[in-house]
C-alpha cells in the first residue's frame, strides 16, 4: 500500500477502530498502518482466546458443529413462524459461524478435529448430503469450498462443482436447479469469494480462468448494473451492513476485488469506479461509515453496532478499499 494512504489516516479513527475486538483490530494493523507481522500476527493469534471469536467458539456443539444444523439449526421448522416471510435466515448454525471465524482470521489449529467431526456428524437439509461434500446451492458451496480450504478437509469435488455449472454468461444462480440460466449477483459474488479463498489456502489454481469469468460478469455491469437495462441491479447494492452474510453490495463486491486483484498482482479494473463513488460518497464528515442495515434473523450475539451508528468495522472495510483503489490514482483519494 502506498505511504500516502496511511499517512492520511485520522489517528482517531484507527484508534476507535483497534480499541474495538482483535478480530477487527489485526486487520486494521495488517492492512491499514502497515504494522510489522510480528505485531498483528500476535494480535490475530488472541481472536481464538479474547472476544468475539472466543464467544463464537464457545457455542461449538461437541460434535462439531454449531445450532445443532449445517446451514440451519437443528429442528428448524421449515413450515412455522420462523420461516415466515420476514424472519430472516437464522445465522447461527454451522456454516454460518465457520464462515465468520474463517473472516476474522481464526488460526485453524482453534479448530483442531473440527472438520473430521463434521465429516461424520454434519448432513446438509437438502438431501441429507454429507457436509463436505457440497450440495446444490452455489452460495452454500462458496462457503463450504472456503471452510473446508480453511480447516483442511478435502473439498475439491467441490471446485469441480463450480466449473461444471458455472453459466453461460459466467456467473453462478443458486436457482439453476430451478431453470434459472441468468447468473445472480449475489450468488456470483458468494461463489467468486469461496473460489477465491480456497485458491489461496490451496494453491490450486485449477479454477483460476473459472474465477476470471465470474469477475468479468460483475465487472461487465460494472459491479452495479444490469446488463438488459443498464439499471442499478437492487436497492440492496448500496445499502451496506456488517456482517456482509450472502447480501451483495457494492462495498462486499470491492472488498472482494481487492483482494483476488493483489493475489494476481493486477491493478485495479477503472469498470469499478462507479461501485468505488457509491462507497466514498457514503462516508460521513468525521470519516466514518454508518450502519445501514442488519439481517433479519437469529444470532449468537450482535457484532456491530445498531442502523445507523458509525460501524468500525464498514469504516475498515470502506477505508481498506479506497486506500487499494487510492494507491493506483492517488487522486481518485
């Protein structure tokens, strides 16, 4: 990252920032004041003891998985008021709360037998399929291709998943086993994020072209668009909210730019710039960005803060995006 960018940082604001959990507070330190390794990676390590990610941990059933269920809790009724239109995706089972360990940087030795446990206790809701294995949704596969890359448990059928249904305009739907032939936004981004993730855990890079053809479907409608009207994709795209869940936003498409375009040591793509506007146009006088929204449904606990309070963790994200887009036009800053 350019010496610029850091320099212009408010101290007050990567002070608010650090002072908030060690999952947030070791990225801050890794990627936006360029600290030595010795110094975030001893703050990383404390995401398995202190905080948030010892909270997270502490909920781990003794079969390995969380909430009982794969990507719903154990016993959800499918049919009564908790999937009623509105009750929003409950976010504690096991999926989800791998995928939040596995993005707070959670060293994979806190997870020790994890993933063989899961190989004999987990089964996905659709089909009783074994959980390593996958199943049909491509957002659910993008998560699992990346847990499982973290946690070391053989998953490469997965990838071979995605390049045998990835559609012909180059993105993925999860509704494909409904007929769908268009790809989804959200569905693309979830499974470009999982590719992505196991590609550097892996070093296989057998899905690298896979991958560029997803991020050329996104970046052809310039992250916002759609292709047969030109119009904004969903009022969705710009109304962020932390955690990110599965939601497509611009913020969550341009985080997840940055860094597939450094693992390719690629500068950034100028189709992104109007999805770049829409981030820094929402930032606020004092340089931070507001909540926007959170997801209806069940958790463990509330990470951030309440709709419309200065998020640390947005202004990260936020900050750590324009600071990648900055350093290829200081002037775009």
């Amino acid at each position: 990252m350019a010496a610029d960018t850091r320099d212009s940082l408010d101290p007050s604001l990567t002070a608010w920032m650090l002072a908030t959990d060690p999952a947030l507070a070791w990225q801050v330190e890794r990627d936006l004041l360029g600290a030595p390794e010795d110094m975030w990676q001893a703050t990383r390590a404390r995401v398995a003891t202190d905080g948030l990610g010892s909270r997270m941990l502490a909920h781990q059933d003794p079969d390995g998985q969380w909430a009982g269920g794969a990507y719903f809790p154990g016993g959800f009724d499918f049919h009564g008021p908790e999937a009623a239109p509105g009750a929003g995706q409950p976010w504690t089972a096991t999926t989800w709360s791998l995928n939040t360990l596995r993005e707070w940087g959670l060293d994979a030795s806190a997870l020790a037998g994890t993933a063989e446990k899961l190989d004999a206790n987990s089964r996905w809701e659709y089909d009783d399929l074994p959980y390593w294995g996958g199943e049909v949704n491509a957002c659910i596969n993008g998560f699992t291709l990346a847990n499982g890359a973290c946690l070391g448990a053989e998953v490469s059928g997965i990838a071979d998943w995605f390049a045998e249904h990835q559609l012909d305009d180059g993105g993925w739907n999860c509704e494909w086993v409904e007929g769908s032939t268009r790809s989804s936004f959200h569905s693309t981004l979830n499974a470009l994020k999982g590719i992505l993730d196991w590609e550097i855990r892996t070093g296989d890079d057998r899905l690298r072209e896979v991958r560029h053809r997803g991020e050329q479907y996104l970046l052809t409608r310039r992250l916002l668009y759609r292709a047969s009207t030109g119009e904004k994709v969903g009022p969705w795209v710009d109304l962020f909210g932390y955690p990110f869940r599965h939601v497509y936003t611009a913020l969550n498409a341009l985080d997840y730019l940055r860094r597939a375009f450094l693992h390719d040591g690629v500068p950034p793509d100028e189709r992104a710039a109007d999805a770049v506007a829409i981030v820094r146009d929402a930032r606020q006088g004092d340089g931070t960005w507001l909540q926007g929204r959170r997801y209806a449904g069940a958790v463990w606990f509330e990470i951030d803060v309440p709709v419309g309070e200065p998020s640390p963790w947005l202004t990260f994200f936020a900050t750590r995006v324009l600071d990648w887009w900055a350093a290829a036009d200081p002037a775009a800053r």
